[in-house]
C-alpha cells in the first residue's frame, strides 16, 4: 500500500532537484562507452601471434572518447547546463577511459613481459599512472566544490584524457613504425617511462591552458582560421597516414607547452590561448579533469 506524500508547508523552501541534462551527459556517456571497448579489446587481445589489430582499435576508441570528452564539457557551458551531477559522471567516466584503459594498455604490451618472474612490478608502474589520475580527479573536484572555486582558465597538472591521448597516440604510431617487430622491439620501452612521467604530471602544479574560452563563434584571427583549415584539409586527403604523426606531435607539444608557458610573451600566449584577459589566474582554481 502506498503512502500519500506529505503536504509542503507554506513558505517552507522547494525540494532540490538534481539537475541531469541530456545532451552533455550523452557525450559523457559515451566517452565512457569507449573507454569500456578499449578496456574489452586490450584484454582480449591475442598477441601471440603479434597480431595488434585489437590493440589498434582499443587506441581508436581512447582517442574517440577523449573527443566525446572535449565536447561534453564545451556543450554543457554553450547551453548554460554544468551541474555537480555533469562533473562527477565525467570523472567516473575519466578514470575509466583514460586512467585504467591506458594502465592496461601498457601493462598488457609492454610490462607483462618486461620484468619476468616479477610481474609485480610491472603492475605496480601501471598502478602509479591509475592513482595520480584519480588524485588529478579527485582534486579538481573537491576545488570545485569550495565556494569561489569555479575558475576554468587554466588546468593545474596536465590533464589526464591529454594524457592518456598522449600514450594511445604515441603508441598507435610505433605500433606503425615497427610494424610486426613492435613485440620485439625495444621503442615500446619507452611506453612505461612515459606513463610514469604523465603519473609525475598529472598530480604536479604545472599549469595548461583550458582552452575553455575558445569560441567558435570568434573572428580571431586570420592565421589560426588559416591552420585549422590547412589541419583539417589534410586530415581528409591523407587520414591515417597523417593522423600517425599529427597527434602524437599534438599532443606532445601540448605537454611540453606547460614548462615553456611562464616564459613567452603575454602577447603569444593571448594568441595561442585566445584569453584576451591579463588579469593572471587565482592560484588554486579548480580545472575540469
């Protein structure tokens, strides 16, 4: 037997509603979605045979969900729909697809076989770049709940899906550098060293541009309308073949940008970042993950 709910006193204050909103929570959904693919494919992966086609398409679907990633958060924003549920999915669906996707991406091809009888140490390396990312998370929600904490210039730490795109994308393209010697060679020794690098990163006071004021709707300038065309006319001629190296060069120059960002002129960095305020940026401000 149901009960009749309880009548509102007058002038007592409405009942909060959580706030979902359909469209950037699909995007995240999504991301998520991929980052469970990748997880599927990575695991059942047959290397044996050092056949990398299912390790291909795992890197495929963590680069789709770092796309699913930029947008959910930028439509949110454009319609006026950010809400505490909005940051908490995205960081559950973040330390899925970019924080254990690519542990168990370089666990599986690269430490699984690097220390022998002592696997224990190649889970510990992927385990590192898992927790950093989720303190990266953790952080920036927790500076987002306090009050005067909803700064979105800039990023402390390096962020984790630029991370993990870092280490798909650079992997997508040694996997095509050394093609069927990948599982013999020795490049993808570099995939552990870079992975506990972005750990270091992720969790530092390094700090990046959040690219959030980027409007699509800006007249600025004649020469980023020029490389974003000329970017975007080459993705569609040459496709994979470009996209081997222009993401991993993408993503790398991001990274390093952090540690040379203090020291170019305001000038550049207003032109990079399209920031046309001087004021500089509070210094904890909470930055999506």
């Amino acid at each position: 037997m149901t009960q009749d709910p309880q009548p509102q006193k007058a002038g007592a204050e409405p009942e909060a509603r959580l706030r979902i909103y359909f469209l950037p929570n699909l995007l995240t959904a999504a991301n998520l979605f991929c980052g469970f693919i990748a997880l599927t494919y990575i695991v059942e992966a047959k290397l044996d045979s050092d056949d990398f086609s299912d390790i291909r398409l795992a890197l495929l679907f963590i680069l789709a969900a770092c796309i699913f990633d930029l947008f959910d958060g930028r439509v949110a924003r454009m319609g006026g729909q950010e809400s505490p549920f909005g940051r908490e999915f995205d960081s559950l669906a973040d330390i899925i697809s970019f924080g254990a996707a690519p542990a168990f991406l370089v666990h599986r091809i690269v430490l699984r076989d690097l220390f022998g009888q002592h696997q224990e140490i190649g889970w510990f390396i992927a385990s590192v770049y898992l927790i950093c990312g989720a303190f990266r998370l953790a952080r920036f929600n927790c500076l987002a709940a306090m009050p005067g904490g909803g700064g979105d210039r800039d990023f402390v730490g390096f962020p984790i899906p630029a991370a993990a795109g870092t280490v798909a994308s650079l992997t997508l393209f040694l996997i095509w550098w050394e093609e069927k010697n990948f599982s013999k060679g020795y490049l993808r020794y570099i995939l552990p060293a870079l992975l506990l690098f972005l750990s270091a990163m992720m969790v530092s006071q390094v700090r990046y541009p959040s690219f959030k004021k980027l409007d699509f709707r800006s007249q600025r300038t004649f020469f980023r309308t020029l490389l974003v065309i000329l970017v975007v006319g080459a993705v569609l001629i040459f496709r994979m073949k470009i996209l081997r190296f222009l993401l991993p060069i993408a993503f790398t120059a991001y990274l390093v940008y952090g540690f040379i960002r203090p020291h170019v002129s305001r000038r550049f960095r207003q032109e990079i970042e399209d920031d046309e305020d001087d004021e500089p940026p509070p210094q904890d401000v909470p930055n999506h993950s």
